[in-house]
C-alpha cells in the first residue's frame, strides 16, 4: 500500500489496518506508531518532570508556592481542554488537529527548556497542557477511522495504549538520569525529538470521512472548559495547600457552579457539547465510571508511594524512578492483552476484574501500618494497582470506542479523559494527604467497590 494510498480518502481501506497484526503493510504500522507516539508525549509530560523538581528549586530559586504549578500547570490545562478538544476534532478532523498539537508541542518543549524564571515556565507547561489537550481525543478518533471492525479496533486500543504506556513508564527513570547527565532543562528536550518524527509519520494517516458538521456550542464549550479546569485547578490545590484553603475551596465552589450552569445551558441548546443521547447509552456510562475510579486509585496510589519510598528510605531522583516500575512497566505490556480480552469477552468483564483489582488493592493496603510496613506487602499493593489500571483504563477506552456513534468519536474520547484527569487529580489531592497507607487502602476499598456495583449496575443490560 502506498502513501499515496494512505492518504486517500476514497482509497482507504481501514479495516484492512490492524497494528497488532504483524502481517500488516509496513506503511500501516508506520501510521499506527505515529498515533501511538503522540499519546506516548502526553504521558511521559505528566510524569518525567517530577523528579526534577528539586534541581529546578536549586537552579531557579522559585517561591515555595511556585514550585508545584511548575508541574501541575500542564495537568489543569489538559484536563480542562480535553472535551473542547473532542469536539473540535471531530468539527475540523482529527487528523488537522492532531498534526498541529503536534507541532506545538515540539515548539513549547523547547521553550520550557529555555525558560529564564519559573513563571515562564509556569507559563510554558499551560501551554503544552493545551497542545496535549489535542493530541488525545485526535489520535483516538483517528485510531477508529483505521479500525472500524470492533474486534479489531478493541485490539488495536489495547496496543496503542501499551505503547502509550511507555511514556508513564519511562518518565520517572528517564526524567532521573536526564536530571542526573545535564539537569532538569534536558527533561524538556527529551520531547522535540518525539513530536517531529510523530508529524512526520502522521502524513501518512488518512483523512477521515467528514462528518456532517454540528453547530458549535460556544457557552458549553466554556462552561465545559471552565469547570473542568476549575475542579482540577482546585483538587490540586487541596493536595499541596489542604482542603481548607481558599485557593482549594473558591475554584471548586467555581467548578460545582459551572457544572450546573453547564447542565441548564444544555438543556436548552440544540446540539449541546456533550449530547445527552452519548450519555443515555449505559455501556458510556459503565466506561466513564471505570475510567475515573481507576485513575483515582492507580495515579492518586502512585504519587502516595513515590512520597512515601522517597521519604522513608531517601531514594536519589533515579532510583525513585526505578521505584516505581512494579507500578508502571505493567502499562507498557497488560494493555496488549487487554485488548485481546476486550475483543473476546466484551468489556463487560474486564472492568469488573480492574475495579475488583481496585478493591484488592485497598484491602492489601490496609494492614499496612506504622513507619516501614513490609516491603513485600507494599510491592503486591502496587501490583494489585497496576492490574486495575491496565485492565480498566485501556478497557475503558475500548469500551467507549465500540459504543460511542462514530460522528461522536473525538468528542466521547474527549469526555472519557477529561473525567479520567478529574479522576487523576483527585486520586493525588486525596491520597497524596492521607498520613499512613492504611489510610488510603480505606479509601481505595471504598471507591473500588462503589465502582463495581456501579458498572455492574451499567453493563448489567446491553445498551
């Protein structure tokens, strides 16, 4: 099959695109490896500048209450744009998107890199929140558009989210040896290199059928925006300065407004941002559930245990980074299965195994007690959390794929990460307080087996 071919909408043949299928034409796995490395950036930024923190307090000397929006200004950009995002994918094609996120994010790396003062750099990370913010629901979309058989675009979700996955998996290791070879600035040219040779694969995407364009819900997409920004702008607040800070409190009291100023508004518009026919379908719903708890309970777990194996036992930023590859090397490998699983089974079963995960994980932390619990404990602990992340959140997005109308495909996948990141920052704001690890199996119990009866409740009746 030719580029030219590739390119051609009249002359594609999706289905005939499989990335897990090792007899596909090498341009088609070509193509595949250019969506899978745009979502591969947006995890590797969440995670490889956390251990570079303290090197950047040495080299910037920013104030103390700088220092945590150097790193959390991306998530609250993201997460606030991934349904804005959605939509405007699936308004001007994925494939217009996701090269020009592209292309920004390779720009804005490299300018954090260069930053004189943290507030640039503040600054940068916001900006490279919203290139992210493109890159998602896009690479999605146009994931389904080269997979429209369902068994074969589960399977395809499943390696795309394994490869993804490398990026959460490398971050800590490699954002600690680049801190350790030239400092925290060589932590942002790590992503250029990526983002080029992701554009330069993406000429090889084809271009989606255009759907028939919705009229552009400007006051949704507002209110969407701000409230979602506002929630994770609050929740990460109350992680660094408590639940009873004002900058925790006023941009939550903000987010509950804007989320009910959002449901009045899209009562009464006729194509709302998020349309009540997407959410009416049960196995949405069940996805939407899956996705949040388990991004509560896998990233709030992880940020809790890389606190508390650096605290214990003072790891260096490298082997803090190593510490918690019992947690991340799993995504690199399950979601290949899980995709194969999900095509097989039905989704169904693979999230009530990852939320049932979520419900071990909780049980197994709860007689960890005292300042050194057993290491052997916690290291099942974060196994149990890694089972219900790589099953449940790939799972998720399978699941979201096959029940989501395909002219709502960027739009759905842009509500399953946006509710996935509010999901993120809660799981850190509150596990990353909680006092000993027993304190968060309480919590992790309580949220996984919520989970389970809600998507039970879901998945029980076939949409």
């Amino acid at each position: 099959m030719t580029t030219k071919a590739l390119t051609s909408e009249s002359r594609t043949r999706p289905s005939d695109i499989d990335p897990a299928d090792a007899s596909s034409p090498h341009p088609s796995r070509l193509a595949f490896m250019g969506i899978a490395a745009g979502n591969l950036l947006v995890l590797l930024d969440t995670s490889i500048l956390n251990v570079a923190v303290p090197d950047l307090q040495h080299s910037l000397h920013p104030a103390p209450a700088a220092v945590p929006w150097a790193v959390d200004a991306y998530t609250v950009v993201f997460a606030g744009l991934l349904l804005a995002a959605g939509v405007l994918a699936d308004r001007w094609g994925p494939r217009r998107v996701y090269r020009a996120a592209l292309a920004a994010f390779a720009v804005l790396s490299t300018l954090c890199a260069a930053a004189p003062e943290v507030g640039t750099l503040i600054a940068g990370r916001a900006l490279l929140g919203a290139a992210g913010a493109g890159l998602v629901p896009a690479s999605l979309a146009l994931l389904i558009a080269l997979n429209p058989d369902p068994a074969r675009r589960t399977r395809a979700i499943g390696a795309w989210a394994a490869l993804s996955g490398l990026g959460a998996a490398a971050g800590p290791v490699l954002g600690g040896l680049l801190v350790q070879l030239g400092g925290w600035r060589l932590v942002f040219l790590a992503a250029p290199p990526i983002a080029l040779v992701a554009l330069a694969l993406s000429r090889l995407l084809p271009t989606p059928p255009r759907q028939a364009a919705r009229a552009l819900d400007r006051p949704g997409l507002l209110l969407s925006t701000g409230a979602l920004g506002a929630l994770t702008f609050g929740l990460v607040e109350a992680g660094v300065s408590g639940w009873g800070s004002p900058l925790a409190l006023v941009p939550l009291a903000l987010a509950v407004v804007a989320f009910a100023a959002l449901t009045v508004v899209e009562r009464r518009v006729p194509t709302p941002v998020l349309p009540s026919s997407l959410l009416a379908l049960p196995r949405v719903r069940a996805a939407l559930v899956a996705a949040a708890v388990s991004c509560f309970a896998y990233f709030g777990g992880l940020y809790l245990l890389d606190l508390w194996l650096q605290h214990t036992y003072r790891l260096s930023p490298l082997d803090a980074g190593l510490a918690s590859l019992p947690m991340t090397l799993p995504v690199c490998v399950m979601p290949f299965f899980t995709g194969r699983l999900v095509a097989r089974h039905g989704a169904r079963p693979v999230l009530l195994a990852g939320m049932s995960a979520t419900v071990l994980a909780g049980l197994l932390l709860l007689p960890a007690t005292g300042h050194r619990p057993p290491l052997a404990l916690v290291l099942v602990a974060e196994l149990a959390l890694a089972a219900a992340g790589t099953l449940s959140i790939p799972g998720a997005a399978a699941q979201m794929a096959v029940a989501a109308p395909t002219e709502l495909a960027a739009t759905s996948q842009g509500a399953l990460n946006g509710i996935r990141q509010a999901g993120s920052a809660l799981g850190v704001a509150v596990l990353g307080t909680m006092s000993t690890l027993s304190a968060a199996g309480v919590v992790v119990l309580a949220a996984g087996v919520l989970a389970v009866a809600l998507v039970e409740r879901a998945t029980a009746k076939r949409a």
